[in-house]
C-alpha cells in the first residue's frame, strides 16, 4: 500500500512522522489479507478436510464446491485453490473488480457482480451459484468464501420481485442513512439467495464458511446478509424498515405486497434458528475490522506510540463522527510521546445534496472546523477496500491548517457538507487518500495522532 505514503506526502512539511503512520495504516490492511486469511483456515489431509475448527470426512463420493463472493473474492479463492487444487469439483467466484480479467482461478469460473446496487450481472450471478449448488448429496462439501459487497454481487429476486424494485429499495435505503444491518433486513426478505437461502438450496450438503466480516459486531446473519445463516428478522421488520425511511408511496408495490403477504404467512419467511437445516452450517469469521485495529494498536505500540482503542462501533452520522474525533483529539493532554487513537465502525449519510462522497470522507470534512488550529494534529480516515463510496478515493486527512487552506481557495467547508460533496472539497485543497482497490474490506478505519 505505498499509495498511503504518496498520499501523505504532503505533510511532510508539518513534521508529520509518515513512515510509522504508513506502517500503521499497512498493518491494518495487512491483518485483513484475504488469501492468508484463507490459508490459516483451511486444510485437507485425505481423508479430512478441516475449515476453520471444524473436521469434515470426505467419502470416496465427496465432492468439493467452492463459492468466492465478495470484494476479496479473488485472492480467497486463489488461497482455495492453492489449499485443495485438484480435490475442488468445480466452483464459481464472483468479484466487483477484476483487473487483470482472468476467466478462472483453477476450477473456478470467474464472474462480475454489480456494487454497490446490484445489476443483471448481480442476477447472472446468483443463478450461477444456484445452479451449482442445488441436487448435492449429504457427503458433499460447499466451501463458502464471503467477503463485504457480497449482498450486491449475487441478487436473485424472490419471485413477483423485479431487480429493479430491489434496485429502488437499495439505492433509497442507503442514501436515507439506513445502516447495513437495516438495508439487509430488507433485502433478505426480498431475495432467494440471502437469508439462508444458499443453505436451503444446497440442502442436504454440509456449508462451511470462511468470513471476512464488513459489519460491526460481525453478526453473521447481517453480513453478506447470511447466506447460509439463520435470519432472526421478519417480514413485518422489513416493513417498519421501509416505512421509516421512505415515504409510502414510493415504495415499489410488489416489494410491500410481497412483504404483506409474507407478514400474514402466505410466503415462506426466511431460514430460523429453531430449523434442523442449520446443523449443515458451520461459520467461521477470519478477519474483522476489529482485528485490524488491533493489529494497527499493537504496531503503533511498537513505534513508539501511546495508543488507544476507542472503539470498533462508530455508527453515527458521517459528518458527527468527524466532530466526535476532533473534540477527542482537542482533549488530549500534552505528552511528549506521539500519540494515535484507533476508531473502525461503519458510519451512515444521509445524502441531501447531490455532491460525490463517500462516508469516510464525509467523516473527515465534518471534523475540518474543530480540527482547526489544534496543533501537530492529524485525522485519517480509511474505507479498508479503497473506495470510499462511488470515488475512487479511500478517504482522507485533516490538519489544523486544512481549513486555512480551504479559506485562502474560498472553498466553505460547510457548503459542501450541505451538497454533501467531500470528494471535490479534498480534491480541490489536497488531502484525498487514493490506494486503489485493496482486495479486501473490513468496513472503515479512522486514526487521530498527535505528535
């Protein structure tokens, strides 16, 4: 990730200590590397197949299936590959990006889903997964590789559904703020392939999932939104959902028919805890975004750094969260040790304006104003895949002399957080973090140092 330190060339001037930020930040995105993450979790000794903690027997008739979703997708199901090669049967990966436009990763097909609303290559897709998964016996093994974006990347409409009602309701949900857990609350009502659904289809094979988890707290039925995980949601939940955020008129009518109905028991609800379907699961998470803070505390300690964990579950308003992190900063007591401060959650934006951003730059232009003048200061904000939002930036930095140089260009920071605009803001003073798409994604990062 050399692009960070490109990125913060620019403080060089303010006797920022780049290279042990830089080493931070790596550490980070280097604990949530997918095909090592994959590697430690998976092993096959013949006769035995072991995927995560769990044992699996493989029979002479056994078969192995690997399923890749995700923004990680590709370097998972490369990690699979080189773990079980010729042992896989078939499989299928299903990425958002695919730079150097392989068609396969041994016997995997590879595919491209739409992020972040899904698209009929999202459709494609899910069929695709479909089609593999179901008539396996019960000595058969589906191999579950999941990563964040997949509730995008595989879509397969329930039926009296169209793709583009699920594409109205995505795309309403996340710019009225709702958070991932109430967007997928929604969509696994309104989908075949979520809420258990893969595990349904794949009955009676064994599923074992390796997760690289992109929601806070890492409820397995949220991200992804549990494909083969049992859904504590209903279809009134989804209703409240969709009510609250938008006005009712709006809301497609085969997606509220379809919701209605199922609240009265006329469509069958989503896979539950009580069902005997859920012994055939097995989950095991193998990165999160707390685990990566962790990493990036435990190497800032070795820099040198007074470090401090303040929280994995930052949630609020994008634009609060950047005031919440300034004032945590301005109440620092004065030390001559260099100090940094590790804030991961997933914040939400409510869009009013019709700017480009992202949420981790919206983070960062809210904490402009009261980082200003707080001296040896500095705010990063991170989204872990590299794309903050529809930009391709990561996020951004915040100095004290960030709303001066804003002033002296006549840009008002508080205009573009009105037209919620954070991308043009840094882009036109500096300040934007472009890495590039990282091939993974535990949610989003947010350092403060002092030094």
């Amino acid at each position: 990730m050399s692009n960070i330190l490109n990125s913060l060339n620019p403080l060089r001037s303010q006797n920022a200590p780049l290279e042990s930020i830089e080493r931070i930040l790596n550490a980070a995105l280097h604990a949530a590397d997918p095909y090592l993450a994959v590697q430690k979790n998976l092993v096959c000794n013949l006769p035995q197949l072991n995927i995560g903690n769990k044992a699996y027997s493989l029979y002479p008739d056994s078969r192995i299936f690997v399923v890749a979703i995700g923004k990680a997708s590709l370097a998972m199901a490369d990690a699979a590959v080189d773990r079980l090669s010729d042992q896989i049967e078939c499989g299928l990966c299903v990425c958002k990006h695919n730079p150097s436009k392989r068609e396969t990763i041994g016997r995997l097909e590879i595919v491209q889903g739409s992020h972040p609303v899904p698209d009929q290559k999202s459709v494609i897709a899910a069929n695709r997964i479909k089609d593999m998964v179901v008539g396996l016996n019960e000595r058969d093994v589906v191999v579950l590789l999941i990563s964040g974006g997949s509730s995008a990347l595989v879509c397969l409409p329930a039926h009296g559904i169209d793709l583009r009602d699920i594409q109205t309701v995505t795309a309403g949900l996340m710019t009225a703020g709702a958070s991932i857990n109430e967007l997928n609350m929604v969509r696994k009502h309104l989908d075949n392939i979520k809420g258990g659904g893969l595990l349904k289809m794949a009955f009676p094979a064994q599923v074992a999932a390796l997760v690289i988890s992109d929601v806070v707290g890492s409820p397995l039925d949220v991200i992804a939104s549990g494909p083969a995980f049992p859904d504590p949601t209903t279809f009134n939940d989804a209703i409240q959902i969709l009510e609250r955020f938008f006005v009712k008129e709006t809301i497609p009518f085969p997606v509220l028919d379809r919701l209605k109905r199922g609240r009265k028991g006329e469509v069958e609800e989503t896979l539950k805890l009580d069902d005997p379907m859920n012994q055939k699961a097995y989950h095991t998470i193998i990165a999160s975004n707390q685990e990566s803070a962790q990493k990036a505390f435990s190497i800032a300690q070795q820099s040198g750094f007074q470090s401090e964990m303040i929280t994995c579950e930052l949630t609020c308003e994008a634009r609060l969260a950047g005031e919440y992190l300034a004032d945590h900063i301005s109440k620092l007591p004065e030390h001559n040790t260099p100090y940094v401060g590790i804030a991961g959650g997933e914040t939400t934006v409510k869009v009013k304006g019709n700017g480009i951003g992202g949420r981790n730059l919206e983070v960062a232009l809210g904490a402009v104003r009261k980082m200003n003048r707080l001296k040896n200061a500095l705010l990063i904000t991170l989204a872990t895949d590299g794309e903050d939002g529809p930009t391709d930036a990561a996020g951004a930095f915040v100095t004290s002399e960030t709303l001066n140089q804003a002033c002296q260009q006549g840009l008002d920071p508080d205009s573009f957080l009105a037209n919620n605009d954070a991308y043009n803001f840094f882009k036109e003073i500096g300040g934007l973090i472009i890495t590039g798409p990282t091939g993974t994604n535990v949610n989003d990062l947010n350092f403060i140092f002092r030094y």
